[in-house]
C-alpha cells in the first residue's frame, strides 16, 4: 500500500471505465475534470481525515494493482477497495484488506472496522469472510439493490 501518485491517474481512470469495476462501484468514470481535480481531492481527504484513499503497488515493480480507502463515516469507519481488471483472482484484495484492517485497528486503534459489499457481489463477499469480517446481515437501498455489511473488531 503506498499514498496515490500522478503517475497512477492512467490506471485509476482505465480502471474506472471497466464493466466489472462499473457494475459494484457508484462512482463515475474519470473524466479530465475528475483527473485534473484528482491528487488535490486525495491530499484533502488525507488532510481532512475523512478518507485515507490509497493504491494497492506491487511490492516488487511498484505498479498500482488496484485502490483501497479507508472511509469516515457517520455510522463507522468503512474500507472500499477495488482491483484492476488485469490483477483480479490473484489474492490482491485480501492481501490490500487485511492490511489495511491491521493499520486502522491496530495502528489507528479503532474498535471496529466495517465492509460492504452488494449481495450480488460474490468476490467481495469472499474478501470480506476470508478476512475474518463478521455478517452483520442486510439492508436495502433506494436502488433496489440490498448491500450485506460486514464488521471486524479489534
């Protein structure tokens, strides 16, 4: 896990135009807007403390393989995490959640740490339990999709 560079914008915006990524994630895909306002909105999410948006790198090559964000929220602290299409189904999410989830309950000293996914989203499910998160059960939304939420403590 590293802070988000210029360099890795190419990759965050070609993943964000992604079917699959589309398919779970609300956001829009990055237009030059969206990147031009980009470094500026992470460095105030990081200096705000509602957000601790990062990359998943490579250890080795250092390449983004993905984003993971640690969310401040009114009902808890949240991870989001998505994985570049071309880094999917090798471990990447685990790996990027359990370390995440180590910093903020251990590090951080938060008591508990919360992961959502859609119901239908059968990977992040598997994320989420082979982490160790706990099903706390379901909840609709206004969508008409149904999110299951998912809890570790420390």
């Amino acid at each position: 896990m590293r802070l988000r560079v210029v360099g890795d914008l190419d990759a965050i915006a070609a993943a964000s135009r992604d079917e699959e990524t589309r398919r779970w994630l609300d956001d829009e895909p990055m237009d030059e807007a969206a990147r031009a306002s980009s470094m500026e909105r992470v460095e105030a999410a990081w200096r705000s403390g509602t957000s601790a948006p990062m990359i998943v790198a490579d250890a080795r090559t250092d390449e983004a393989m993905g984003l993971v964000n640690l969310q401040v929220r009114e009902d808890g602290t949240a991870i989001a995490y998505s994985v570049f299409p071309s880094h999917r189904g090798k471990g990447v999410a685990p790996r990027a959640v359990e370390l995440v989830t180590g910093w903020a309950l251990e590090e951080l000293g938060l008591t508990e740490l919360l992961l959502e996914a859609n119901q239908d989203n059968v990977a992040s499910i598997r994320v989420a339990e082979k982490c160790g998160f706990e099903d706390r059960g379901s909840r609709p939304n206004d969508d008409g999709n149904v999110t299951r939420v998912f809890a570790r403590a420390r």
